[in-house]
C-alpha cells in the first residue's frame, strides 16, 4: 500500500484541481446575482485579508448574503473555511443577534450554528447566557448531531471568554449537560475548547499563546490529554482534537505533507499502552479525522462529492499507523468525516470505505459506519442503509438510532 504514496508535487496538483473540479461549475451558475465569487478572492494575501474582505460584504449586503458567496467562491488552497465562515457568522450576529440561527445552515461545518452561541456567551455572559444558548443550539440546522455540535462551537467561545483558562471553561461547560443527551452537551463544549488550544486565538493571541505555553509541553506531547486538568470522561475526545499538535511536533509541513512524518507523528499515539484501548483508539482516530480535509485541501464544502483518488489519500495516509487498532481507529474517524453526522450524502461513505483494501481496516470502516447509521440516519432510510453493510459487520447498525 505504501508504494501507492503519491509524492508531495502530485499533492500539490491536488491542492490546485479539487477546489477547481468540484466549484466552477457552481460559481459560473451563479455569477451574475452573486457576482462576488468570481472576484472576492484575487489577489488575497492571507486568511486575515480574506476575512476583512467577506466582512466588508457582510456589512454592504448582509451577512446572509456573504455566507451564500462563499459557498461558491473559489479559494486558495488550505483555507480554513470553517473559521471563514465564524467570520461571516459573527457579523450575522451583529446583524441578528440570537434569531440569526434561523437562516443559518450546516455549511462548513455548522460554522454559523457555532458564531451564533459564541456571540449570545460574549454579550449576555457565561451563566446567564446558557439557557439562551441551549434555545438557539435547539433551532442549530441540520441533523441529529447539529444539537450537540452546537456545544463544541460554544466551546470554543468559553475558552476565549475566560482569558484560555482550561478550568472554568470546563467548569462552565459541565452545566450545559443534560441526562436527555447524555452528558454529550458538555463533553462536546470541552473538545471544542481543546480545539481552540490547537489552533485558535482569534479573540486574544497574546492571551492565547500564555494558554499554549502553560498547557503544552514537548516533554509531555499528549498534554494536556493526559494531565489532570482534563477530566477523564473528556480524556478521549481531547486526543481526538489534539492530532494539530502531534503534527506540529512532528515538524509535518500541512502545505505540502510528506507521509513519512506522519510515522513519527503516531508514535505519540503509540507510547500510550495497549490497556488503554479507548485513549489509543481516540488518539490513532483523530488522524483520520484531520486526514480526510487535509486530502481535501481543506474544502469542507463537499466532503461527499470529493473525487476517488482524494479518499484514496487518505486511507493511505492511515497505512502509516504503525499498528493493527491504530490503523482501524484512523479509517473508522475517517469515515464518520465523510458521513460527518448525516449531513452528507451516504452514498459517500459507502465509496470510501469500498476504496478501502480488504483487510481489518476496512472491516473497521464499515463498522464505524454501521454506528454512524444506527446513531444519526433518519428512521425511514436506516434499514436500506443497514442492508448495504457487509452482513459481518452489519450488526451494529441494527439497533434503533438516537
């Protein structure tokens, strides 16, 4: 499987052709009421022109109107298009306020749901904006999922809004959950903070990069996973979260990957014991979930409508695992990005997991996809996707979903 490594300039044709592949057709449809698109784009010399650029357009036209560009427009490899549309959404809550979750929808990640909550925390407060915040995460668009997820993007708002201290971030972010959803609320809002450690500071870098310094250490690369600072019922999606980090300790340049840095990356992975099957599995997972709009080039516009031979990176990419159940972990995060709670197109997921060799990750893909059906798929399509599932590894699909 290695020697189908597709070498780092080839990547770099891939960087240049999906986002070309998959939105010309749609920015061209839609040129003449959006004519923004074509152009909003050009000449951008980083993320923060970019970002001045769509508030501008939030500020002449609306921020809904900005939202619908920036689904067409065609962007520079590698841009963060969840953050992107925080920008946009955070203008939407200027324009809105809490009743600007109505027209948000999933798009990029329900990056609008998660702008809303973090604008309600930064104008009403911590305690006094949680029932506000649990009123909009109930309207947050999409499926199942979206209610929870909602949480992770208020995560992020908590840790800011306490000056990146972990602890009445996660002091605060354990009253928002509920036995209804099984506390998910709350470990949610917690991997969101994790998140923003990894790579935010938008609101406070100085503030932001003192959070770093105390939290993280080379000396300790699961950190702050690990320590006591994170409760253990958190522990496991900390290290899903954490995977920037390990790259970032791996000296893994994400313009242009070399996959042979992703074995010293997980390896970190790896020093956590066998009897810690949960941990490991949480921490060889997180690649996975990263890998997937990494192959992308990070265009999480259309995870379901990227092309074969991008999914196959991917699954190459977890090849790397140096173990049987990190490689499994790595495929099964993978895939539940591609079905990314429903949102997607299932057919999708499907493919991905077809693409995978036969071998105990692909028995691992399609179990994760089982789950992912059992949990998120509506009622009336749950049985027609069951059916679809090898029989070996159908039974975990068989089960009534939340």
């Amino acid at each position: 499987m290695r020697a189908m490594i597709l070498p780092a300039v080839r990547y770099v044709a891939i960087l240049v052709l999906i986002p070309l592949a998959l939105y010309a057709a749609y920015i061209f449809s839609g040129a003449q009421k959006y004519a923004e698109a074509a152009s909003i784009a050009r000449g951008a010399k980083d993320f923060k022109e970019l970002s001045d650029r769509f508030v501008a357009l939030a500020d002449t036209k609306g921020a809904e109107y900005a939202f619908v560009v920036l689904k067409r427009v065609n962007l520079p490899p590698n841009t963060d298009l969840h953050l992107l549309g925080h920008v946009v959404g955070d203008e939407l809550y200027k324009q809105r306020g809490v009743d600007g979750i109505g027209i948000c929808t999933q798009d990029f990640r329900n990056a609008c749901s998660h702008a809303i909550v973090i604008g309600a925390l930064n104008e009403f407060g911590g305690e006094p904006a949680l029932l506000l915040i649990r009123d909009a995460c109930k309207k947050a668009p999409g499926g199942p999922g979206a209610y929870t997820m909602c949480y992770h993007g208020l995560g992020h708002g908590i840790f800011a809004f306490y000056g990146y201290d972990l602890e009445p971030t996660i002091a605060l972010c354990k009253q928002t959950g509920t036995e209804e959803y099984h506390e998910r609320e709350y470990i949610e809002c917690v991997g969101g903070a994790v998140m923003e450690l990894m790579g935010g500071g938008g609101h406070d870098r100085d503030a932001w990069l003192a959070s770093r310094s105390r939290y993280l250490s080379e000396d300790a690369p699961l950190a702050p996973c690990t320590s006591d600072v994170i409760p253990s019922e958190i522990k496991p999606l900390c290290l899903v979260y954490l995977t920037p980090r390990l790259w970032e300790l791996a000296d893994i340049d994400l313009g242009r990957p070399d996959p042979t840095q992703f074995t010293k990356a997980f390896a970190f992975c790896d020093a956590l014991p066998p009897s810690q099957k949960e941990l490991r599995d949480a921490c060889f997972g997180g690649f996975g979930k990263e890998f997937i709009p990494l192959a992308g080039a990070r265009d999480i516009r259309s995870v379901d409508q990227l092309p074969d031979f991008v999914y196959a990176l991917a699954i190459e990419w977890c090849a790397y695992a140096p173990a049987v159940d990190g490689r499994s972990a790595c495929i099964s995060e993978a895939l539940s990005s591609v079905f990314w709670g429903g949102e997607n197109d299932p057919n999708a997921s499907f493919r991905f997991c077809g693409l995978v060799p036969e071998s105990e990750m692909q028995s691992a893909c399609y179990r994760s996809l089982a789950r992912n059906i059992q949990s998120y798929a509506v009622t009336s399509e749950r049985s027609a996707l069951c059916a679809r599932i090898p029989e070996e590894e159908r039974k975990e699909c068989t089960v009534l979903g939340i």
